[in-house]
C-alpha cells in the first residue's frame, strides 16, 4: 500500500499548475541582494560628493527593490499589465527626480 501511495505522490507531484519549490531560486536572490547590500556599503564610503554618492545609492536602492518586487513578490509570474501597473511608482519617482535635478541645476 505505500509502493502506491508513493507512485501516487510522484504523479501528483508532476501534474500541470503543482506547486514547485522556489528554495534554490531564492538563496540566489538573497545572496544577490546580499552582494547589493555589501557594495552600498562601500560605495557610501567613497569619497564622492554628495550628489553623486545619493545617486550611487538611490540606484542601488532602485535595483534591489525591483529584484525584491520580481522575484518575492512574483511579479515575474504575472500579466504584462500587472507589471506595467507595478512600474507606475517608478516612473512618477523618475518624473520626480528629473523635476528636483531640474531646480538644483537650473541657471538663475
């Protein structure tokens, strides 16, 4: 009786919409997010000024935050819209860094 509760299991396993274990593809992305992390760090010690260091990191930030959002929160599995939806914020944070570098460079 377990040789076939066995052979059912592994059927069922490979059926179409079954769960598959994400642990591998996970520990990836930690250790990813992990190299990311380490490499803010050391660029927050770089002697560069102020504007290019911000930059430096807000685009660290920008990076990790959409591998979080690809990978952990399964955007990779959903509609193109649903991502387009996602990336909304992102782009009003872009429209809104243009309009800041706009005033910081403008010529008075």
């Amino acid at each position: 009786m377990a040789h076939d509760q066995d052979h059912t299991a592994a059927v069922h396993h490979d059926a179409p919409g079954e769960h598959k274990s994400h642990k591998k593809e996970y520990f990836i992305v930690f250790l990813v997010l992990g190299v990311l992390t380490a490499l803010e760090i050391w660029a927050a010690e770089l002697p560069f000024d102020k504007f290019t260091k911000g930059t430096v990191l807000t685009a660290f930030a920008v990076v990790k935050a959409g591998i979080v959002a690809y990978y952990y929160m399964h955007l990779k599995d959903e509609t193109k819209w649903l991502k387009f939806v996602a990336l909304i914020p992102l782009m009003a944070a872009v429209y809104a860094t243009v309009l800041c570098l706009e005033v910081i460079f403008r010529p008075y």
